[in-house]
C-alpha cells in the first residue's frame, strides 16, 4: 500500500501522454497530489504546484509516484539524484515501470538506511495461490473491452464515482500500474506468473459483505492475440455479476497490431459473457462504455444512439456523458 | 538443451505417482536412459538399471534428471549430497520442482567450479515477446483437454511417434517439465510472466518449413478456473491447423476442485475452436484421444464406439489403440 499524499515526478516527459500515468492519478486523486516534480526539458506540465523535493516533503507528500514511462520502460540515470533526494527527505518511492528501483544498489542502501521503501508496483511483491473459482459473497463488476487501452481503467473509476455518489459500498480494484497509484494497491495482472491469474484476481477482490461492490479494471482483451490469457484468467478469477464493456470507435486495428482488425462489438460481448459463466453463471452486460474523443461531438451522440439500439443496452461515453445509465442497471 | 543420455533420479519416492516425471521420460525416450539412482526408501522402480551417480557417470551419463516430485514442490536437504556427487562427477542437473537448484549456494559453487549447469526447466531460463498472431509458415497441431493430467502429453508424444513412423517431419514442442525432460528442450508454459504467454509458444513453434509438424503439448483446460488463462495463451500463440481433443471418461470433477463438474466434451471441443479462430482461422479438430485405463477394457471400446457417433470425429485411446485413426485425418 502507498503513502500518502503524493508527489508526481514527471521528470523529462516530451507530452503528456508520456505522462499519462501521473495525469491519471492527478485526474482521478487530485486530492492526493501535493505537487509535481519537473526536469530540465520536461514538456508535460499538470495543473499542479511545480516542486522541488524539500517543497514536496515540507508540503506533507509522503511517496514520489514515478508517473512518467518511455518506450523501453526503463530507469535513466539522470533521474536517480532526484530519487536519492527523495529518499533522504523521507518519502517512498513507487514506480510503475518495467525497470526496478530495486535492482539499483545506490537507491536500495539509501532505502535502507532512511527506513524507506521502494515500490516496484509493476512487478507482485507477493505470491499468489491458484483461482479455485469458488463461489463467493459481495457484488463484483468487471470492465471488459474490445481492445487494450480503450477505457478500462477510467470507465472503472468512473462507475466508483457515481456509485460512491449514491452512498453505495464500491471500491475500485486496480489491475496496472496507475490504477494501483490511484487507488494506493492493486496487482498488476499482467506481471503475475500464468499459474496464477485468476488467483491473484481471487486475492484482489475476495469474498466481501453482500452489500459491497468491487469494481474491477480489466486489462486487454479476448480478442487480442497478444494478451487474452491475461483477459480470460481476470475474467474467471473475477467472477463479476456484471460486465461492462470499454470500446474504443475510431481503432482502425487492434493496439500494436496492423494486420488485426478490431472485433465485433456483439461478439465480443457474447464471448465475454459465454467465457464468464464458468465462474459466474447469471452474468450479464449492463451496458458499452464508449470512448468517443475521436468523434466530432454531433456524431458521438448519433454513434451511441444507434448503438444502444443495436446492442439494447446503455451505451454512453464516461467522460462526457457519466456512467448514470449504467448504474441505474444495477439492482441495490 | 539438456545434455544426452539422462541418469533418472526417483530419490525417496514412494511410489511410481511421485516418480511420474522419471517415468514419463523413461517410458518415451527410453534409449536416452542409461539408468536410474534410488535412496534409502524409495519404492518406486523404473525396469532400468541401479546405478550410483559414479556408475552413471561411467555409463556415459551427461545428466541428472530429478525425476520425482512431492507436495510441496520442494528440494528436501537430503538430495542435496547425491546432487553434489554428481556435479563432481561432471553431469548437469535438471530439475523440474518449483524448487530452485540455482537458489543452493553450495550446489551453484559446486557447478561453477565444476563446469556443470543447474537447469531449473520449471523456470524460464530467458526472456519473451509478446505474442503477434501474424501468420507463420510450417504446419502446428495442439492438444487441448477437458481438464488438467487427461493426457496431452502422451498423446502429443504418441501422434509424434506414429507421424515419424510414417515418414511425416513431426516434432514435440514442449511446454511443461517432464516434456521437457522428454524433448531435451521447450519452455513450462505456466511458469511464463502473463503477458508473454502466446508469445512463449509463438517462441516455441516458430515459422517452419511446409511440410513440417510441429506438435505442441497443451497445459491446463479452457473449462479449468484456475488455469484456463493459460490454455487460452496457449491456444492462440500456437496458431494450430488442427486440435486433438484429451479426455479422461472416469473423473467426477475438474482436478483440484471437488465442486466443480467436467465440461461437456461437445461443448468443450467447439469453444477451443471458436477461441483457436482468432489466429487461425480454419482450425479443425481432428478426433478425441481418452484415457480410458480407468474403464474395464470391454466398456471402453463401447465407450469410445458411442462417443465417435455421438461427436462425429475418430475417438481413441492412445496408449491402447494408438493415434493412426488421428494420422489419417491429416491432410499430407
């Protein structure tokens, strides 16, 4: 689990989409963040105080969350002096990059010896047992998709938002790094060995009080060659009442593969679900989250009108529309 | 690649179950075998020759296979002088436990000093891609299964014995530790970071030459909660032409999990083939192997004549009637 508050290193970012990770916890936490944390050349800039170290720790942040990646996921050396500072002013540091802060001595001796912790969160800090698809009490609600990054992880947050709006008992359940950053633990699913994916899932979101819903962020696709064992070991393990399926309209091929043309929408809800009742017979879609910031807003509403009528469920874009509609298909 | 011949390690194993990896390599690559080495207590006999690790040697051995398995997974301290001998006398080991020999300090100085290498197959000892789905070139076969230990194995080694025996290029890809005992190679498909599951087998059974076979030893079931992320990965990194359906008639319920029933054998066969499609478009399955040595032989011939009529495909057992009628279904 991650202390808090936070403070956002973004280091040397050429955008924001390098810095997306730091903009999601900013996004979906702005209440955690004290500060960011900029380098020389740094062109990612969050409606946040820019801070040094020292200002960070004087304003209370009690972890630098290492929200920035590059193409090969890895530690430049021209950061390390920050995180040495950050260490010796007293703050952990959690980073979501495939590269550990623990396999660096210089950082690893200077956590020892000020009593701090570093936090690989991409990496499990811990062993899992295998999924016994038992059934299990509380409500849980899974985000499926037609791709990877689609909206997952914000249609999750969203939902937690309204939910929580509406005094129901919900608790985001994070699966990759920035969600683990927003909601200060997690497992980041795709990390762990294949033995253990509905396992981990298991020990994610575990049998709760009947009221209680988890709301857990999917991860990939069944119908993405690259990454669906991952899908369909977080959907049995999940054992969700409910899905909701993420999609993304103007995806001229599956994420990182050309020749790969994007699924049917229809289909890939009925596999979902067909995949889903292995560990959860009666469970239904409750309706499309659609990421629409690549339509003209005239033609978003035009795409989710025909669409709902197509699929007869819900279909709205969270972020533009909320997700009231979908929660208003949940029974108490 | 392990180093040819083998010398059979069955330890202290209390019977022929613990030392179903030893047995499993003997019984299928037995002219690689040139005998086996038992402790105090072991009730467990291969029809091999006994040997001390210094006769093994002699005998021209090249490795220690650790062959026996128990509960935990574990390497129990008293192995650990029969190990040291053999790396003194110049064989590598090859383990198959979750167990690490390289996490033995006194077995990893040995090996250095000595030359030798500890092979902990259950671990991947490199680093993988993720998947693509892009077609490739050669022709792959996969052995898919109701459930977990129906027989994948031996029937994927039984299809490469009766194909070679008929002048077809086929090969055993393997993908967990006894098969790669067996083969001398392949990677323990469960113990693969999530992520790179097809892209394991994609590594396993790359682009080949037309006429060859690669024949690819399936993990786990799509029906098993607890593993069936990784028949999934599996089943789409292989990009199969045809499956080979495994089956154990008996079983009351799915291994490990005394709750949950076995799949429908139809059903089971269609959604592998729906879920194979994504990357190979005109998959097919070719028959049903089953086990039936827990049937009396009279009711498993009627057994297996009902289950032909019924799913339309030729349904054998492997071990007693072989897996020509499976042969014949391929198209040269």
């Amino acid at each position: 689990m991650l202390k808090r508050p936070y403070l956002l290193f973004v280091g040397d970012a050429p955008d924001l989409l390098a810095a997306k990770s730091a903009a999601g916890v900013w996004q979906w936490r702005p209440e955690l963040c004290v500060g960011q944390v900029r380098l020389c050349g740094c062109r990612a800039e969050l409606p946040l105080p820019v801070m040094s170290i020292e200002e960070g720790a004087a304003a209370g942040a009690r972890t630098l969350i290492i929200g920035v990646a590059n193409a090969g996921g890895f530690i430049p050396d021209f950061w390390i002096d920050t995180f040495l500072q950050a260490l010796e002013a007293g703050l952990d540091l959690a980073n979501g990059l495939h590269d550990r802060l623990s396999d660096r001595p210089v950082l690893v001796e200077a956590a020892a010896k000020r009593g701090r912790r570093l936090l690989d969160v991409r990496h499990p800090s811990r062993a899992f047992g295998v999924g016994t698809g038992e059934p299990r009490s509380g409500r849980r609600l899974l985000t499926v998709g037609t791709d990877c990054s689609v909206g997952k992880m914000y249609t999750t947050l969203a939902l937690e938002r309204e939910m929580r709006a509406r005094g129901m008992d919900a608790e985001f359940c994070a699966t990759g790094q920035t969600g683990i950053f927003i909601s200060g633990g997690g497992v980041a699913v795709d990390a762990v060995v294949a033995d253990f994916i509905s396992g981990a899932i298991e020990w994610l979101a575990p049998a709760a009080a009947e009221g209680h819903w988890d709301l857990i962020e999917g991860q990939g696709s069944l119908f993405h060659p690259s990454f669906a064992g991952v899908s369909l070991g977080l959907l049995h393990g999940a054992q969700a009442d409910v899905l909701v399926m993420c999609h993304e309209p103007t995806r001229r091929h599956m994420r990182g593969l050309p020749n790969r043309a994007m699924p049917d929408l229809q289909a890939c809800i009925e596999t979902n679900l067909a995949a889903a009742r292995l560990t959860s017979p009666h469970v239904r879609c409750i309706g499309v989250a659609v990421n629409c910031s690549g339509l003209p807003s005239a033609e978003a509403q035009a795409y989710l009108g025909r669409l709902a009528e197509d699929l007869g469920l819900p279909c709205v874009d969270p972020l533009v529309d909320g997700v009231a509609p979908l929660v208003d298909r949940l029974t108490p």
